[in-house]
C-alpha cells in the first residue's frame, strides 16, 4: 500500500470519517472482530482501516495510539468543549 510522505504521522487532520469511527475501540483495545461487528463492516476492512490510522497518527501499536489519543484528543471534540458557556443555566 502505497502512502503520501506528507500524511506520515500527520494526525486527526488527515483520518476519514470511518477512521474516526474506529480509532476510539482500537485505542480502547477492542479486538478488530468486536470493532466489525458494532460497524457492521467486515473485520479486513477493520484492519486495514487501523493499518492506515497507525501510520497517520505516526504509531506502531495500540498502546501508542491511545497514548496518543489521550494526549491529542480528536480537535472536534475539543471545540465542543470550549462551545460550552459556564453563564447558560441549562
């Protein structure tokens, strides 16, 4: 599989959306046959997608990627963090 040097370790910026969906239960060190089965996707294409997540998030195993997940959480959930306003009652 041939990938661009410019997305080697490049991070959230560069992941599809199903990359996004299976980098959490990868992180939390769910086996690649539980994540096919809550996606509904076959356990290759699990594979595969963890392939390219470990190259773009520029780790070698689960251990570093949640490391890395828990370092540098995903920059969406970040701005929906700092959209909460401590003045709003509700």
């Amino acid at each position: 599989m041939k990938y661009s040097e410019n997305r080697a370790g490049a991070g959230w910026k560069v992941l599809t959306a199903r990359e996004r969906d299976v980098i959490h239960p990868v992180a939390e060190g769910k086996s690649n046959k539980l994540i096919a089965s809550e996606l509904g996707i076959s356990m290759r294409t699990v594979e595969a997608h963890r392939a390219r997540i470990f190259y773009k998030m520029g780790v070698r195993n689960a251990a570093q990627l949640a490391r890395s997940v828990c370092i540098s959480p995903e920059p969406d959930s970040l701005l929906d963090l700092h959209s909460i306003n401590p003045d709003d009652p509700d």
